[in-house]
C-alpha cells in the first residue's frame, strides 16, 4: 500500500466513524482497518503534521477542513464505484466492496465523471 493510498484509508476511517459514531478515538481505527494501535498512533502523528487531522492527545480524531475533503472524495469515490460494479458488472456486493476499496485510490477524476454519467 502506497503512503498516499494509508493516508487516504485512515482519512475516510476516521470519517466514516465519525458519521456513525460522532467521534472517532485511535482504538476504533484500529480495529476498522485490523491494523495495530502503534501503527495508527504513528499514522495519526503523520496525518496531523501535515494538517490533515487535529487530535489532542488521548482525545477524539477530527479532520481538519483538508482532511475532511480528501476523506469525503474517497469516500464518495467507493460509493460510486461500488454502486458501478454492483449494478454494472453484476458482481456480488460483497466482491464490489473490497474491489472498490483497491480501485478508490488509483481512479482519475475522468473516470469518476463517466462513471457519473452512465450511471445517471
């Protein structure tokens, strides 16, 4: 997994557990992404030195205005491509999900807007 492909997935961890929890701690992301707490601690240092994040220490992530619109583009990104794959491709939502995962981060805003546009 590339550093930009890491960033993007805590990014949208951290907001997808934000919109289902109201708060996202360290532990959660941990778990969500099956990664060790030590790996997210020092993810979460990376993502707030370059003001992607604000954490006080031992208190809840919160994205700063950059982080959350990195993390809403993934975030609606995955949405699509899976609700490409699923209705499209006739795959199970199960196999999209995990493929739109991988395909999230390496799509180009072109794609993105035909994918839009088929499926409008």
């Amino acid at each position: 997994m590339s550093q930009s492909e890491s960033k993007e997935m805590y990014l949208e961890t951290i907001y997808i557990l934000q919109q289902e929890e109201n708060h996202a701690h360290s532990v959660d992301v941990a778990k969500r992404l099956n990664v060790s707490k030590p790996s997210v601690t020092k993810a979460m240092n990376n993502l707030r030195k370059i003001g992607l994040i604000d954490q006080e220490k031992y208190g809840p992530i919160t994205l700063t205005e950059e982080g959350l619109a990195i993390a809403k583009r993934v975030y609606d990104n995955h949405q699509l491509i899976t609700k490409f794959i699923i209705s499209s491709l006739k795959l199970s939502p199960e196999q999209a999900e995990k493929d739109a995962c991988k395909i999230e981060h390496v799509i180009s805003a072109d794609m993105v807007d035909a994918i839009k546009n088929y499926l409008a």
